[in-house]
C-alpha cells in the first residue's frame, strides 16, 4: 500500500489534523499499550517540532512520528524521533517504513536519536538506528536508545 506523507510544524496544522493525530497517539500510546501518562507534552508546540504523518484514501492519518530538536547547553543540539505509531489495522502495510523514510530525509546527515520499544530495534537497524546504551523501561514497556550518524550539530 502507498500512502501520501505529510509534514507539518503545529502552527500549519489545522485543527481537524491535530485532533486526528494526538487522537491517533493516544489510541495506541494510552489506550492499546495501557500506559496512562502525559502524552500532550508540551515538546508538539515548540517551533522547531516537524510533525510527519501517512493518510489513507480518506484522507485520515494512519500513522504518525514528530522530529524534535533536543538543545544542548552549549547550544548543539540532536534531533529526536518520537512517538512513531501506526494505527493497528495499518501495521504491516509499510505506513511506519515511509514515514521513517521521510523522516531521514529531512534530518539528513544530522546526528539523531530516538528511544525505541526494544523489539523493534532490528526494524530501526535499516536506517542506521544502532543501541547506544542499555535497555530501560518505560511505562511497563522495555526501550533502547538508539543513535544514528555520530556527533551534534550546529545550526
């Protein structure tokens, strides 16, 4: 299946979109992965926060991730993804690959990081996500840290 990919930062989203994908997170974060925590946190509204999502032939999102720019005190920085999900009917379709995918492309040849759930590790490992330190749990779910391309940049 292909999907049409989006990005967005949170000031060019509409608020039907917004509703579909913080519904979206939470349909699988909260409610599917029962992990009651604050799932709007605060990092969505920040400017430099890209927003990715795939739609289906409705229009609606079916899965979705945010790059977030983690600042340094020495004003470096690394960028994060976060809160990749795909609703459960689109798992296995490809939906989480494009939206990696795009994801990559805009982050380029910057140092990133993320925290996956641990069995997915080996999926991130296609685009050069690599364990960079030791498994930890969150929320009842076990996660790695991941890194790709070393050191920090500048901007």
């Amino acid at each position: 299946m292909t999907y049409l990919v989006r990005a967005s930062v949170l000031s060019d989203l509409d608020a039907g979109t917004l509703h579909e994908l913080l519904k979206l997170r939470v349909d699988v974060f909260v409610v599917e992965q029962e992990c009651a925590y604050p799932e709007i946190d605060g990092r969505d509204t920040e400017s430099t926060t890209l927003h990715f999502w795939c739609e289906d032939e409705e229009g609606t999102p079916v899965a979705t991730l945010r790059v977030l720019r983690d600042v340094a005190a020495d004003g470096t920085y690394e960028l994060r993804i976060g809160r990749v999900c795909v609703r459960a009917d689109h798992r296995g379709t490809g939906a989480a690959s494009e939206l990696i995918d795009r994801a990559v492309a805009y982050i380029g040849r910057d140092s990133s990081v993320m925290d996956a759930q641990s069995h997915l590790v080996g999926m991130y490992a296609k685009w050069g996500y690599l364990p960079a330190g030791a498994e930890f749990v969150e929320d009842g779910i076990p996660h790695t840290p991941l890194r790709r391309n070393e050191g920090r940049s500048e901007r």
